[in-house]
C-alpha cells in the first residue's frame, strides 16, 4: 500500500514543555487510522503537528510525498490534506451555505451540492447561521467544508467530543463513507470502542509516545486495555504489537 503520510520521530514542545516524545505513524491510501489515548496523551499536538499548527522541532512528517515538517498549515492543506480541528471551529456569523464557501475549493468530485447530499440536515439549513446549529450539525459542517478542498487525506480531531450518541454513530457512518469514497483518514478519538468498529490500524499514545501500533481489529479484542483508552501507564502495552494476546 503506498503512504499517504508518514511522521517519524516527532518531537513538539509547548514553549520549554517535550509534549511528543518520538511519536512515529503512518496513513496509507484508503484507509482509516485511529489515535486513541487518554486527555493529554498528546493526540491533539500529534495532529496540529502534522498539519504545521505546532510545527515539530524534531522528526520528519511527509505528506503525499513531500516533507512538510516546516510547511505552515495553508501549503499543507493545498497539498490535498483536509483538517477538521477539535472544537468544530465554524463561523458562527456566516450561513451553513457561506462556511462552505469559505475554503477556496479545489477541482474534484466534491462540490456543494454533492455534500449537501452527503449532510440532508445542513441542505435544510443552508440558510441559517452557523450559531443556531446544534452542536451534531455544526460537527457536520465542520467536517463537510474541508472536503470542499477535494482532499486526498482527512485529519479529524475528536469529532465525536461533546455529541449525543447517537449523532456519534452518524459522524462516523460518515468517517465510513471517506474511506468507501477513497480519502485516507486520520481519525484522532477518545471514543475507542467506535473508532476502532471503523479503523483498519490503532494507535495509542501516553504521555506523548505511542505504546501500541496494529490492527484495529486486533485492539478492539483487548477489551480491557480498550477500556482504560490505553491506561494511565505504558507499561500494559509499552511492549505490546499486533496480534499478541492481551494480558490476563
């Protein structure tokens, strides 16, 4: 499978503060990848990372072939690569229809209509203000605008934060249909029981370091490492790959 992006030995500070510690991953074409972990595991620097937010001071990222470790976020995104970042971050003065329009569209099979087909509620309220969305719809928009860009790769920090769950489970049913349309997706979650019901490969990070690499499938059977998002410490997994049985 060829790599649509890979980061190898990140290193990224807040000012004086090591905050990722080595994180190394990969996302190949058509398929989608988790980073599970507990808050302040690192999962939301290791994205702003990625997408030059928090550029890294060590490692290297390449993204659809090219090393964007020092890009600022804009060339990145003109690479192909859509971000959603956590909080939904939508333009709550503008319509659902103006925040579509805000990114400068790049040419592809997605176009307004075709995400209005995708999100029939953000069709019905194309004409409202962003502010007067519930929180499920303003996920959705904010997830529908950055395909406008016609990525290659999406980039999803916790889109399931804050939602009911049932409006989880159609996020996610979305975050499936990337993948059937082609996109590679990074998904970076705390709900571990759904992403990895969607993911092909987990990641878990603790404390700025990844402490398990495999298939989804394989983690997902490991219900009691499942349960502690990766556990307060590494040592549970630290040694842990793919395919090995988990600890009794």
């Amino acid at each position: 499978m060829t790599a649509v992006l890979r980061a190898h030995d990140i290193h990224s500070f807040y000012g004086k503060s090591h905050i990722l510690h080595g994180v190394s991953l990969e996302v190949n074409e058509g398929e989608i990848v988790a980073v599970l972990g507990r808050n302040g595991a690192g999962k939301t620097t290791t994205v702003r990372s990625l997408m030059g937010l928090t550029p890294p001071r060590g490692g290297r990222c390449e993204i659809l072939g090219h090393d964007t470790t020092h890009w600022p976020p804009h060339r990145i995104a003109g690479l192909g690569v859509g971000y959603v970042p956590e909080g939904r971050k939508i333009f709550g003065g503008l319509t659902v229809l103006e925040n579509l329009r805000v990114p400068q569209a790049r040419p592809g099979p997605w176009d307004v209509e075709r995400v209005f087909r995708l999100f029939p509620r953000l069709a019905e309220r194309r004409s409202q203000p962003g502010r007067q969305l519930s929180g499920g719809e303003q996920e959705m928009l904010s997830i529908a605008r950055p395909l406008l860009l016609n990525p290659k790769l999406m980039l999803l920090d916790e889109p399931s934060q804050g939602l009911a769950p049932l409006i989880v489970r159609e996020v996610m049913q979305v975050v499936r249909q990337m993948r059937e349309e082609g996109l590679a997706v990074l998904l970076i979650e705390q709900n571990a029981p759904l992403s990895l019901s969607i993911a092909d490969r987990a990641y878990i990070l603790d404390d700025g370091k990844v402490v398990y690499s495999g298939k989804a499938a394989e983690l997902a059977k490991d219900t009691e490492l499942v349960n502690k998002l990766a556990g307060a410490g590494s040592k549970a997994a630290s040694s842990r790959t793919a395919g090995e049985p988990p600890a009794r």
